[in-house]
C-alpha cells in the first residue's frame, strides 16, 4: 500500500483512534469526521479496560460501524499486541504507527520536547487521520509461529555472542596466547579443552595422555600430540597477569555452560523453524533459490510474514532493509546506497542469503498455484 493509498483509507473512515500502548496502561484519543478531539481516555491492559476502551469509542462517535473506525496504535516493543487483536475481533480497521513519526510530529505541532501518554496519543492521531501509518500484520498461525521462532533465536544467539565475547576478553589476561593457537574459541574443540583445564596452570599441570586423548575426540583425530606442544609451549611463556588466575579460571567453565545450553537452544528452535516452515505453502519455492536453505527460508518468511499481504517485491526490499535510498537536495547530489533500515534477521542473521532471497520475491497470481505468491529466483517478474 502506497502513500496515496493510505491517504484514501483514511479519508474513508468515519473516526480516528489514536493509541499509545504501555506495558500497564494504555491510552487513546478519539477523534470524529469534523475534527473534534475527545478528552484522553487512558484505560488498564485487562479484559475490563479493554471493554471500557471499545465502549469509549461507540460512546464518542455513535452511529459510526467499526469497520469505519480506524485505529493507530503505536507499539512499544510486544506492548500492544493484544489491543490490536482484540480490536480487530470487534472489527476495527487497526494499523500501526511508527514511533519516530510520533516523535517528529509532536516537535512539528508544539516546536518542543513534550512526552506525555496523552500527547502521544494526540499526535498518533493527527498521523493516522493523514494517512501516515503502516499495516499491521494479523499473521495466520504458520507464520505466527515462524515469527516468534525467528524472534527467539535470534534472541538467544545475542545471549552466546555475548557469552563468547565475555569468555575472549577473560582469556585476555588468563592465557592471552590462547586464541593465536585456536583462532575460533566457540568450536568444539577449546571450549572442551577450557572447560577441562582453564588457564595455563591447569593445562600444565595436567597429564599429557589425557589432554592429548581430549584432543583426539573432540577434533575426530584432527589434532593431536603437535598442537598439545603448541600449547604448552604457550602456557610457559604465557604473558597471563598473575593476580587475576584463580577467580577469572573459575569462571572460565561457568561460561561455556552457557555457551553450551544457547548452542543447544540453538539447535532445537532450528529445528521447530524447519518444522513450521513444512506448513507455509512458500517453502517449495523458496527453497528452490541457489543457496537458500530451510533455516533462511524459515528467516525469511518469519521477518516478512504472509508473502499475499505484499503487491511487489519492492514492498518486500523495503522490509528487509535492502531497498535503495538517496540525499540530494540543491547542489549537493547524493549516492545511492542500501538503506539498512529493516528486520533485524535479514541484516544480522544472514545477510548474503537474506539479500538473495529478498532480490528475488516474484508475484504471480496463477490460478494452478497452491498459494497466490510464487517465490522464485530471478529479479524479473516470469509468470
């Protein structure tokens, strides 16, 4: 949906709700065809609040249907979520406002900083009277459920990023020669060997055949008697701080516990994503793309939700951050670059396959087709 679009679903309604969500309490203001402004209503996240909130509307502007009456919520993270649905059971039109529009347009109409529920909830319908929302999306449970896996795993591989970056700057004054050996510390191999023997001292202390026998297994006899003089050679001559071996090696194991429990997390939300992806009819196509697996796949449709909802691969380009922007303005003549500005799993999680999956969404609308999109590789529409 275009800006025009928007424009003319807005000038279609009959009122205009604007809603500030919060985590206990949210609050809305209503406004009717002629402009007029209701007083802010702020109402409690229960069944009871929300009751008062629908019965504030029909109050406000009798005689308008639901379906005429349409609703801005801006979200605030998860916050939200159940509003929305909820009023769309009752039948309103509920689309979703961005936060940094709401900001702009409170300096835009008071020319000062002002941050209060009631006139975050006056300046989200002043938006949404102008047509300046987006659409929320109301997911059927197959991409629901891909969405919040998606949401979950990228999650937890924050929570073992953040574990293997506390586990590097601890070897940094523990055994700071120890990623030049094992340049890749999160593998299989020096997190058994640390989680084993943290630090220099444990390592040569312990007995050769055992550490050697460590190696075998864990690498599948990669490694063996020539990295173990490697290390130890290393420990000797460690430039390790004194002070900080005992309490900083204690907790050298704790760590790759975690590691462990979020790789494992890992594993098993990849493999409810691969499940759920069997149910969405897009997963044929997609996997059809060079170099796209299920796990993209699954990235793809979770960030994007309903492939029907969009009109144009462009539409989608714009969700993942990949679409093109430009500054010019008088003599000074801009680049063209990527915007960058889009779900979080196509610009973080994998961006090569995200961006070849995102290039190439193609609409066909053919009755034979099991679903009315049709993901294919190519730029070009083929029908």
């Amino acid at each position: 949906m275009n800006s025009q679009e928007k424009r003319r679903r807005a000038m279609r309604a009959g009122a205009y709700v604007g809603v500030d969500a919060g985590k206990f309490e949210h609050t809305l203001v209503v406004r009717n065809k002629d402009g007029e402004d209701s007083k802010p209503y702020p109402f409690k996240t229960t069944r009871a609040g929300f009751d008062g909130a629908v019965a504030f509307i029909q109050k406000t502007v009798p005689g308008v249907a639901a379906d005429q009456v349409l609703i801005g919520i801006e979200f605030a993270g998860s916050y939200g979520f159940t509003l929305a649905h909820y009023l769309h059971q009752w039948g309103f039109d509920v689309v979703s406002v961005l936060p940094a529009h709401t900001k702009r347009q409170k300096e835009i109409t008071h020319n000062q900083s002002l941050k209060t529920d009631a006139k975050d909830a006056a300046a989200i319908v002043d938006l949404v009277s102008q047509g300046k929302f987006v659409s929320f999306p109301f997911l059927h449970s197959v991409y629901a459920d891909l969405r919040y896996l998606v949401s979950a795993r990228e999650h937890v591989t924050v929570l073992r990023n953040a574990a293997i970056t506390r586990l590097k700057s601890i070897l940094d004054v523990v055994f700071p020669e120890f990623e030049r050996i094992f340049v890749q510390v999160d593998k299989k191999t020096p997190l058994a060997l640390l989680k084993a023997y943290p630090g220099p001292r444990a390592l040569l202390e312990a007995k050769k055949p055992r550490v050697i026998a460590l190696f075998r297994k864990t690498s599948r006899n990669h490694l063996g008697a020539e990295r173990y003089e490697e290390l130890v050679s290393a420990a000797r001559t460690t430039l390790a701080l004194p002070g900080a071996q005992l309490a900083l090696c204690r907790e050298i194991p704790l760590i790759i516990d975690r590691i462990e429990l979020f790789t494992a997390q890992i594993a098993e939300l990849k493999a409810r994503m691969i499940a759920s992806l069997e149910e969405a009819p897009e997963a044929e196509f997609l996997l059809t793309i060079p170099g796209v697996n299920a796990v993209t796949a699954a990235t793809f449709l979770g960030s994007i939700g309903d492939p029907r909802a969009y009109e144009s691969s462009g539409q989608v380009l714009k969700v993942a951050g990949l679409s093109l922007v430009e500054r010019s303005s008088g003599l000074l003549k801009g680049k063209r670059s990527v915007s960058r500005r889009g779900a979080v799993p196509f610009s973080g999680g994998t961006p090569s396959c995200s961006r070849s999956v995102a290039c190439s969404p193609v609409a066909c609308t053919t009755p034979s087709s099991r679903s009315s999109w049709r993901i294919m590789a190519g730029r070009r529409c083929r029908p």
